[in-house]
C-alpha cells in the first residue's frame, strides 16, 4: 500500500524520529493526511502541514512540537472552497520574520496569511498562481508560479514574482521564457545574495537565476 501520506521527522542521521499520519493510508481525520503537499517548522517548534496536494484534504494542519494536533484551517476531501480561510490545493507554506504564516493556495490563485493562532490576516492576488514560496530573512518574498497561462490563471504570466512579505508590492518579475505548457517552476530558494534557485518540475531541472544588479 506504499509510504505516502505521511510525515516524517528524521535525524540528522537518518533515524526516524517521529511519524505523522498512517504509511499508506489516507483519511481526512485528525490522525491522517491525503497528499501533504508541504511541510513548516516554527522557530517554537510547532509542525505546520498543507495537506492536501490536487485538492486531497485542502486543509493546513498544525501540530505541537511531539504531535499533537492543536488546529486546523479549512478542510475536508470535498471542501474545495474560494472562501475566505479556505484552501483549494494548498501547496507550501511559509512564515515571515513577523511569525505569520503565507499558505500557497494554489488552485485560488492566491497567497493567504495566518497568525499562529489562525487568524486570517490578509490575502494576496499580485503573486499570480503560487506552488511554491519563500521568504528570506529580510522579509523578501519569492513567489514561483508555474502554472499560469491559457490552462490555469488566465491572462497571468508564469515566473517567479519578488516583493515585500510586509506590504505585499510586487517588485521584481522573473519570466518563464520557455514554452507555456506543462508545470513550470514549483520550488524556490533564495541565498543572502538574491540568488534564486528554481526546481522545475515539468522539464525535470534545476536552475539558477543569477541578480545581475542591485
């Protein structure tokens, strides 16, 4: 029945630690996933998990330190909603320097923004259709978008959207210059340099952007 549906506290070493959810099984209850799609540690050591990749559970759940279920936003293997505080295909997650949590909600075509509690604070539209984010220790947001074009999202360009994780303004835009069909980028990472490194996902490689100017 496979490994899927879980997630998996390792080592340094390799040992497993801690399991969350059931090998193989997925469930919409408080003891199992459908697709974690993504996976947050909070500087208190809180687990923070989007569950539900293509629409499974379209739920983010979070967890105590040793597993321990303390909430849950949206929900529900049919739940896939465009309300406030809903998600469909919530695909990454985020927190910035502040401790809000930026939920990827892919299938909106949006970015939603949390307190620890739950609360929903805001929700972004400029990013266009994000699978994955980032957010450096400056507050930058990167924000890949992958999807984007004549399927998904119409009239949006795909690439990766850079701006301020405090006020939300987009100010940079790298394009995806390749041709539009497939998954694009999905995962990004930036260094202290503003260096961006994209996982493709559809071309199946590893690229890297290179800032040209301050």
């Amino acid at each position: 029945r496979g490994m899927g549906h879980q997630v998996i506290k390792l080592s340094q070493d390799g040992e497993v630690l801690m399991r969350l959810g059931e090998a193989g099984v997925a469930g919409d209850d408080a003891k199992h996933f459908n697709g974690p799609a993504a996976v947050l540690v909070a500087p208190g050591g809180e687990i923070w998990v989007a569950d539900g990749h293509r629409g499974g559970n379209n739920r983010v759940m979070k967890f105590s330190a040793n597993g321990k279920l303390l909430l849950q936003l949206g929900g529900g293997a049919e739940d896939t909603s465009r309300e406030s505080g809903r998600f469909n295909d919530p695909h990454d997650l985020k927190m910035d320097s502040q401790g809000r949590l930026f939920v990827a909600d892919r299938g909106n075509n949006r970015i939603q923004i949390f307190d620890q509690a739950g609360e929903l604070l805001d929700i972004w539209t400029q990013f266009g259709r994000p699978s994955g984010l980032w957010i450096d220790a400056s507050d930058t947001l990167y924000a890949a978008d992958g999807m984007s074009g004549e399927q998904w999202n119409r009239g949006w360009e795909r690439g990766i959207r850079i701006g301020d994780a405090r006020s939300g303004y987009v100010t940079e835009f790298i394009p995806d210059y390749e041709v539009q069909s497939g998954s694009g980028i999905e995962f990004l990472a930036a260094d202290r340099d503003g260096n961006v490194f994209a996982g493709q996902v559809g071309r199946q490689r590893f690229e890297k952007y290179v800032r040209v100017r301050p």
